[in-house]
C-alpha cells in the first residue's frame, strides 16, 4: 500500500473497501490512514457515519451539497452522516479519516 505513513501505523490492519487504507478500531468510532493514488474518483455516495478528516498529503476535492471544495494539507474538512458526496484525487494523495457511528 502506498503512503507516506510511520511505519507503526503500517503495521495496523488493511481497511478492506472502496480505497487503500490503514485502519486503527477505537470505541464508537474507526480511524483510517488513507492513500490515494493521483487519478483517484469516488462516485456519489453516502455513509451512517459522521466524518471528519485532515489531509496530510497531497489535495482532496470533495463534493458536498453540490459544491465543490479543495482541501490541501493541513486542512480539515467534515462530512455529516446520510450527507451524498464525492471525491477526487488529482495528486497522490494521503489522509487522516475518522469516522464516528451515529
């Protein structure tokens, strides 16, 4: 997998869906050290889960209510549950995601 992530990080269990990710289990919520190569699109969907999430590498731009946004490193951004949105990757691209069941 790729990214640019510790190496005790990339000792934790693969994330087995719709993209790479390392995932860390914590009580009421999953962590997800997510990479994404340059290309990447991820069509229109939604989750039960309340998201929040910090770009650590590279640009995400996400769809959210129909517009559209860039979040670069450093930035943080969140998706409400049940709340349809996309993503695209322009450039290799990894992430902090923390996902928190409702």
């Amino acid at each position: 997998m790729s990214g640019q992530y510790p190496d005790k990080i990339k000792t934790l269990p693969l994330y087995d869906g719709r993209f790479d990710a390392y995932k860390l289990a914590a009580n009421g919520a999953d962590v997800l050290f997510a990479s994404y190569p340059a290309g990447t699109r991820i069509p229109p969907h939604q989750h039960d889960t309340d998201n929040y999430g910090v770009i650590t590498r590279g640009e995400l731009i996400l769809t959210l209510n129909g517009e559209q946004t860039r979040i670069g490193v450093g930035q943080w951004y969140h998706v409400p549950a049940f709340a349809e949105h996309s993503a695209e990757f322009e450039v290799e691209t990894d992430e902090i995601e923390l996902w928190f069941k409702a």
